[in-house]
C-alpha cells in the first residue's frame, strides 16, 4: 500500500515535470518526469523508492543543461 502511494505522488510529479519539460524544451525535467512515471512500477523496496524518487525530484533544480 505505501509503495502504491509513493508511486501514485512520484507519477503526478512525474507528469507535470514531462510537460515542464516538453513545453519548454529542457531535457532534464523531462527525463526525469518520464523516470519518475516509470520507475516506481520497477522497484519494490519503499526506502530505495524513497530516495531514487527525491534524487529525481531535485535533479532538475541542480542539473541545468540546455539546448
């Protein structure tokens, strides 16, 4: 139950960084918008879930590449 609702709020972020993303042309809020709707669906352990989703969550405020 709590790794479905992990999952549930990392894909809601995960949805709204991709738009970022796309209607701004940045890939980093866009990779990590896709990683953040995908990845929870692959690991099963709450705390690792935990940490791979806050890496995801600020990897767009501290990588800035652009195009």
């Amino acid at each position: 139950m709590t790794t479905f609702i992990i999952g549930a709020v990392a894909g809601i972020f995960g949805a709204a960084y991709f738009i970022y993303g796309k209607k701004a042309q940045r890939p980093v809020p866009l990779l990590a918008g896709a990683l953040l709707c995908v990845l929870p669906y692959f690991i099963g352990d709450v705390t690792v879930l935990l940490l791979v989703c806050a890496a995801l969550l600020a990897a767009p405020f501290v990588i800035h590449i652009e195009l």
